[in-house]
C-alpha cells in the first residue's frame, strides 16, 4: 500500500477514496476486507445475529479523551 500522507481536503473527497481504493491490488482489498471485518466483529460480536438491519439516521457526536 502507499504510505503517504496528505493534508489536502481534496484527499478526503469520496472520488479521491474510491480512486485510492481502485488503485489497490485485489490482495490489498481482500486485505482491507477481513481488516475491518475483524474489527467490527472485535468491536460487537452480536453483530451477526442482527438480521434486517436498518439504517441509523441523525447526527453523531464523536468523544475522545484529550491527549496529556
């Protein structure tokens, strides 16, 4: 994968993300794939019981602890 970090805003677009995406090899997607597969099962184990999930909608707040 390439390592390079960028602080232009136009990286974030979702045509920059998919074009950093189609630009990986289809090992690295598969890679990416069972990554946050392990994480969303690391993260909520019951997540495959849920079936016909439905969509959150409204706003979310993101908290984290300040560093120091």
């Amino acid at each position: 994968m390439n390592k390079v970090v960028s602080h232009n805003r136009n990286d974030e677009s979702p045509e920059a993300k998919a074009r950093w995406f189609q630009s990986l090899s289809l090992a690295e997607r598969m890679d990416l794939l069972c990554f946050f597969t392990d994480l969303i099962l690391s993260n909520n184990q019951t997540i495959l019981e849920n079936k016909n999930a439905e969509p959150t909608w409204g706003s979310f707040r993101v908290v984290s602890k300040a560093p120091g």
